[in-house]
C-alpha cells in the first residue's frame, strides 16, 4: 500500500515534501486548498492508494480533495478532541 499525508500551512511543495520505506510513505507540505487538490491528484495519478490530511483542511477541505480524487480513492484527516480545544486555539490562533 501507498500512502500520503497532505500538511498545510507556509509550505513550499518543491522543497517541503519526503517519502520513507522506498517511497510508499509520503508527506507533502501545501499552502492552500486548492494547491492541495492539485496535489492529491498528482498523488491518485501515480498510485497512492490512501490519502490522509492535517486538521487544518476541515471537513470542507477533504471533501474538496475528495471531489478532487473523483472519490476513487479514501480521503482522511485529522481530528482531535474538543476537550482539548483550548491548547490548539493557544497554539494555532
């Protein structure tokens, strides 16, 4: 199995990007949305099997990757728990 985790923030996908276990693992750095669409395309392309994203992205983000991947592929992200909204509001604003 092939997978990528998508990040988004000040990224540069050119350079913010690796891979581990010969490249069947993958996180990429993006700095939107739609660049981030671009990407799980690419991605979807040449075979990964699973994406997973940051929080960052929301439900309405995934669901755009997902529309972006035509839903033939699965599409996650990352949750936390709301009892911990408080460090997370202190830590990303």
């Amino acid at each position: 199995m092939r997978f990528a985790f998508i990040i988004l923030g000040d990224f540069d996908t050119t350079v913010d990007k690796a891979s581990i276990h010969q490249e069947t693992a993958q996180i990429i750095g993006v700095s939107s949305v739609e660049q981030a669409c671009i990407v799980a395309e690419k991605l979807h392309t040449d075979g990964v099997d699973c994406i997973e994203l940051c929080g960052a992205f929301g439900e309405d983000g995934a669901n755009k990757i997902i529309a972006a991947t035509k839903n033939e592929i699965p599409i996650g992200y990352v949750v936390h728990f709301e009892k911990q909204n408080e460090l997370f509001e202190k830590l990303f604003g």
